[in-house]
C-alpha cells in the first residue's frame, strides 16, 4: 500500500459483507479487482481493513466505511479499523497545531459521540499526509511516536522513555515496533511463537529480537498469531503459528491426512521449531511439518526477489517485491465457515498497484501470484 505512488487500488478475498466500496454483498473476490468509488470517485489515500469493513481515507481528508460498518465523516488524516473499535485521527477543534485521536464504536456510523477522544502532539517532520498535513502514524502508532492506540482499554498506551518508533503493528494478542535504528521488538502473548524469542511464553515489556540484532530492518507486520519482518537488503524473516501455511512452511493441512504419530514432542523445543509429522507419505514415512516457529526464520522468495512490503492478516500472509510482484499465502478459505471466525484481522486484501499483470503476461513470464 505505497500511496506515494501513483496508481489504482485493487482488492480481492472475502467480501460477504460488501467491504470493498461498491463491491455489494455475499461476494467472494477470488482475483483482484479494481476499487470502485462511489460518486465521482475517491482519492484514496489510505486503507484500513477488519474483518466485516473497510474504512477508506481520501487524499481530501474524507472516511468512508464499506461493510457491516457505514458512516462517513470529514476532516480525518487517518484511520483504524478493527471489529473492536473504529479509531480516528482528526484535525483538532482549535487553531493550534496537534490533531485529534476519537475512539468510536464499529456500529455508530459516526453518530453521536465518540466512546473516546485524546489529544495528541503534531508531529514536528515527516512526510505530508491528506490535504497537505504531516504524516501521521500509521495508526495505531501516533504522530508524536511514543505511545499507540489498542483496541482495548486503555486505549492511549504510552511507549517507553527512549523508545522511538517508526512502525507499530499489533496482532490479536501480541505487538511488533521497529524502532528508528531498523532495530525490532516484540511484547504481549507468545503462546504460537509469534513473539520470536524462541519461546512460548509472554512479554509484558518490549524486548528486541535477539535473533535479528545486527540486522537492520525496514518492515515490520503482524498476522493474528504469526509476525513478518522485511531486511533492508529485502530479506524477508518469518516468524509464529503455522497452522494455515501462513509462514510458507510445511504446513499438516498440506501434508497425507492422518494421525500425529506416536513418540513426537507434545510441545515446543527449547530454541527451535514445533516440528511434528503425519503418517501415510508416499514412500510410508512419516510427512514432516512445523506447527510453531517460535524464532524468526529466513525465507527465500521466488526467483531470488527483494522484498519492499509486508503485510499480514489473520492467517495469510502478503509480500511486495521490488519489481513490484505479489506474493501471497496461507489460509484461502472463502466459504460460510469464515463468517464465524472471530478476528479482528482483514480477510480482504487492499493493494495499489501502478501497472497490473494481464492473463497473457502470467502466462508468459510465470505465475505472478502465490
């Protein structure tokens, strides 16, 4: 979602609720297909994915909500969505610089109130956001850098003293930071692995990743449970559960069906993966799979690809190269099952493309699309 670039947003997954601006309902987008806006169309600036909605940020400073959410308001330098809360960051009232943070209920459709309202420091420098103002976040990091907003109470979280953030991405029960020497940190819930410690137990504080120390980072994305951090160089680590192949690893629901054999570990290895393994491969022997990566391991792209973007949902995982190919995979399941799942992570992918692939040039130059 580079939208300092110029192009066209594209969406495709589940979108039973109609989360994609004018994609109606009880959809499954199996392809990407272009945004349509509504009215003359929008400027699209920035997006922001739950689960049933979307919120969409315009270049004017213009939310619309798509989805079991509605609602549309002005004024707005960005959003975040979640099935817990709909958060807003909003030119403040008076003529100081600063903006506003509103916390809103998901089902509100911005009437009324706000659960919530905090006011935040300008950021000093940066890059312009809609309508000209400076950068803020992305949400849930805030403009000054040094406190988030959960989608829980509180809701304002203070960083750190010295703790400098340039990216905050949160998961359903644990939180990534890059700090401004590319260095990264992890806290909160570590039952998968998707902290990277090489443990399953829980941070109440940030603590930097050992395993990536001297290794300057420049992206940072967390999916329900697993976590994905993108090297300056353009090497992609991964990291967490594997349940859905989420970590491009051998994955059970890829393996022979059958039984975990007799006398594997119950749990994790101190220091290493989950590795279990089903019986019934071709050859009679047990079919390996890792269920848990709790360190962060290397992954090697097609072709030798550098990676520049990553983002995660629930249980998928989404990679950016630097010739600008997308690689997706993990869980693709569309059906009726999903509309029960309670996460707070997208199942529809956004993305802005400059130039898209036609049928004709995946033929001839490779499948482009995992």
């Amino acid at each position: 979602m580079a939208e300092e670039l110029p192009g066209a947003w594209f969406g495709f997954g589940f979108c039973g609720f109609g989360q994609a601006l004018g994609s109606g309902r009880a959809r499954r987008v199996l392809s990407p297909e272009p945004l349509r806006a509504p009215g003359a169309g929008l400027d699209v600036y920035r997006v922001s994915a739950s689960w049933s909605y979307t919120a969409f940020v315009s270049r004017g400073g213009r939310l619309e909500l798509a989805g079991a959410a509605g609602g549309a308001a002005g004024g707005c330098r960005d959003a975040w969505a979640s099935e817990a809360l709909l958060v807003l960051l909003r030119a403040g009232p008076g003529p100081e610089p600063g903006a506003e943070l509103q916390a809103w209920a998901p089902g509100s459709a911005l009437r009324g109130e706000p659960l919530w309202v905090h006011t935040v420091e300008a950021e000093a420098e940066g890059d312009d956001g809609p309508g000209g103002k400076p950068q803020a976040g992305p949400l849930p990091l805030l403009p000054c850098a040094r406190a988030y907003v959960s989608p829980r109470p509180p809701f304002y979280r203070p960083l750190a003293p010295g703790l400098r953030a340039r990216r905050l991405e949160l998961g359903a029960e644990h939180a990534l930071l890059l700090d401004e020497a590319g260095q990264v940190f992890s806290w909160g819930g570590g039952r998968h692995g998707q902290l990277g410690h090489g443990t399953l137990e829980a941070e109440l504080e940030p603590r930097p990743l050992e395993a990536l120390q001297g290794l300057p980072m420049a992206e940072v994305a967390a999916g329900g449970w697993h976590s994905v951090s993108v090297s300056e160089t353009g090497d992609v680590y991964i990291w967490g559960w594997n349940e859905s192949g989420q970590l491009a690893l051998p994955t059970r629901s890829l393996a022979e069906d059958g039984k975990t054999v007799a006398g594997e570990a119950a749990g994790l290895h101190e220091g290493g993966p989950d590795v279990k393994s089903t019986a019934g491969g071709e050859d009679g022997a047990p079919t390996p799979f890792i269920a848990v990566q709790p360190f962060p391991a290397l992954l090697d792209l097609p072709r030798g690809s550098e990676a520049v973007k990553a983002s995660c949902g629930s249980r998928h995982t989404a990679v950016v190269t630097r010739t600008g190919e997308l690689y997706t995979w993990g869980w693709d399941q569309t059906n009726q099952k999903v509309i029960w799942e309670k996460n707070q992570t997208p199942q529809y992918i956004f993305l802005k493309c400059s130039r898209w692939i036609s049928s004709k040039e995946e033929k001839d130059n490779g499948r482009r699309l995992g």
